[in-house]
C-alpha cells in the first residue's frame, strides 16, 4: 500500500512568534548588532556605541609609537554582551552551512545528529581559540620563559590578548540563549545552562584578578583536551567501522588527564611560588594589584578542585565505557533445557 504525500505549506510563521523567532534568530540577532554598529557613524550616539564595541580600561602611556595596552574593568561587561552577539551569528553560520550539508550527506539518526551538531560547533571554538592562543603566548615569550607569568603582575594586556580573553566570556554567554535557539529539550536546560555558568565564572575570576598570563596557559590547555575529545566524538559518530574512533578516543582520555595535571602544576608554581616572591604584596584594586596569600591560596584551591573533578570524570567515564565494551563482548551462553527421558512402551 503507498503512503500518501504529505502535505506541505508554504506558509511562514507569524511575525515574532515562538517559531519565527527560532527560524531567523540569526537575521534578528545580526540586525542587533548591525545597530551597534550604525552608532558609531552618527555623533550623537557614538559614544554610547563605542562602549558596546570598543576596548576600554587604555593604561598606555603618551609616548610617541606605543602600543596601546589595556587592564579589566568594568566596561569590559557591555563589550561581552556584543561579542555574545556575534558568536550567536557566527554559530548560526557554522551550523547552517557547514554541519547541516555535511549531516544530509552521512544520514545519521537524532541521536549521532545532536552529538555531531554540538561537537562540531565546539571542534571548531576549541580550533580557534587554541591556535590564537598559542600566538599570543609566543608574541609574549611565555614559552619558554615561564617566569613572565608572574614577574610582572599585574602585566596590561595588548589588544589582541584583551579581545582574546574577551572573546572567551563573550562565548559562554552566547551558550545561555543557545539552549533556546536550538531547541534544547527542557530536561537538559539546567545542567548545560549550569555549565555554561561556570566556565563564564571560572574565566572572569582570573581575568578581573589579572591573572591573564596563566589563565591563557590554562585555556589552551583546556581547549586541547576538549578538542581532541570532541574530534573523537566526531569521528565516533561518522566511523561506523571503528577504523580511528578507538585510537582517538584513547588519545583524547590521554590528553586530557595530561592537560589537567599540567594545569594543577602551573597553577601551584605561579600562585604558590612566583607570586609569593614578588614584592608588590598586598591589595591595590586601583592599579589591578590582587597579590595576597588569601586570594591566592583561594585561587589555587579552585583550580585544584577543578582540574582533581575533571579528573576524577574523565577516569569515571573510561571506565564505565569499558565495562559496557565488556558486556557487549562477553558471549551469551544459552541454557539447555533438560533432556526428558521417554516413557518405554510396554510389551
């Protein structure tokens, strides 16, 4: 029997409502940031344009042929909020012209859909943010001179590593109103919105307390891990043969425990150490100075934490994938059913 064709319609969704709004959130969104941007060409509303757009906090000096370098502040907050736009339009971007055409072509299910969807709008953050990352440590010698991670706190940042940090808070915002756009199921709201919430609050703390020189260390450290987590997940989802899945997620378990435990040691050498021995001790929030033992031992505390309960995940997620291999391998003996003994005819 043939199924009859389903009916289709043309018809678009009611101007700012529920569906209209999930299907043009880009256009919407980059329509907002369109206006920010026509501020800056009119004089009435230049300068409240030019909060939302440029970088603040200059601590440069009027010396002909500097560089303009720059501290946190609290202007920082209305430049996050535009970058999260943007991010929004650029996920939009990712996902429609780049995962939606490779996901028609591998015809995968809802469940290897989401999966791809996610890992690959990170694999592509975790890329970026990583090579500019390694660029910024190279241009401030950080690598191999680690000792400039704490001779000269608290160090301005120059504009590409300000936008950098900036851009990493402006993302995890953007994830907040992604739960909506992507129509996240209700059930898994909290736990990622939660997550989001805490990687935008374990990157503020550093960056308001000027620690940007380790928190860039720890970021591409992070990233790497979870970008090599993410490529396996991706290529769980479209190897159906098993060919490199397995060896990247080894890879990946492997990465990730080194990344954590480099973490904990720069942590302990730069807030237990480096910072102990300088002499700007004590607290100047004027000139971004934040070096006391309590802050510092605060600091290092959570990072610990962190890193031991990421840790402690990735040991607990190998292993339970481990005894599910395990079950999956281990044959099934079937049970025989007792042989019954025929009745012998009588003679």
């Amino acid at each position: 029997m043939v199924k009859p064709p389903r009916k289709t319609t043309n018809k678009n969704p009611p101007i700012l409502s529920h569906e209209f709004v999930l299907q043009n959130h880009a256009d919407i969104v980059s329509c907002v940031a369109m206006a920010f941007v026509i501020g800056l060409m009119t004089q009435p509303t230049l300068p409240i344009a030019s909060i939302f757009i440029t970088l603040h906090h200059n601590v440069t000096g009027e010396q002909p042929g500097e560089l303009p370098t720059y501290l946190p502040g609290f202007k920082d907050g209305a430049v996050v909020f535009f970058y999260s736009l943007i991010c929004i339009i650029v996920h939009a971007i990712i996902q429609e012209y780049i995962l939606d055409k490779v996901s028609k072509r591998l015809h995968l299910s809802k469940s290897k859909l989401a999966v791809f969807s996610t890992s690959g709008q990170l694999f592509a953050f975790y890329t970026v943010s990583t090579i500019w990352g390694l660029d910024i440590v190279l241009k401030e010698h950080l690598v191999p001179d680690i000792a400039r991670i704490w001779s000269e706190y608290p160090a301005p940042m120059y504009f590409m590593f300000k936008m950098y940090l900036l851009v990493q808070l402006a993302y995890s915002l953007h994830e907040l109103p992604e739960l909506y756009f992507q129509r996240v199921k209700r059930e898994e709201w909290f736990n990622k919105a939660l997550y989001s919430m805490a990687s935008l609050v374990l990157v503020a703390i550093p960056y308001i307390l000027n620690l940007n020189r380790l928190l860039v260390l720890l970021l591409i450290l992070h990233h790497s891990a979870e970008w090599m987590y993410h490529l396996a997940q991706l290529l769980q989802t479209v190897d159906k043969e098993e060919k490199f899945s397995k060896v990247t997620r080894l890879s990946s378990t492997a990465l990730q425990i080194i990344a954590r435990l480099g973490s904990i040691i720069l942590a302990v050498l730069t807030l237990w150490y480096g910072l102990a021995l300088q002499e700007n001790q004590g607290l100047d929030i004027k000139s971004g100075n934040f070096n006391t033992p309590t802050i510092r031992f605060a600091v290092l505390s959570g990072i610990i934490l962190l890193q031991m309960y990421l840790i402690f995940r990735v040991i607990s997620l190998e292993i339970s994938r481990s005894k599910e291999n395990a079950a999956v391998v281990q044959p099934i003996t079937k049970v025989k059913a007792p042989k019954k003994d025929k009745p012998k005819k009588s003679k």
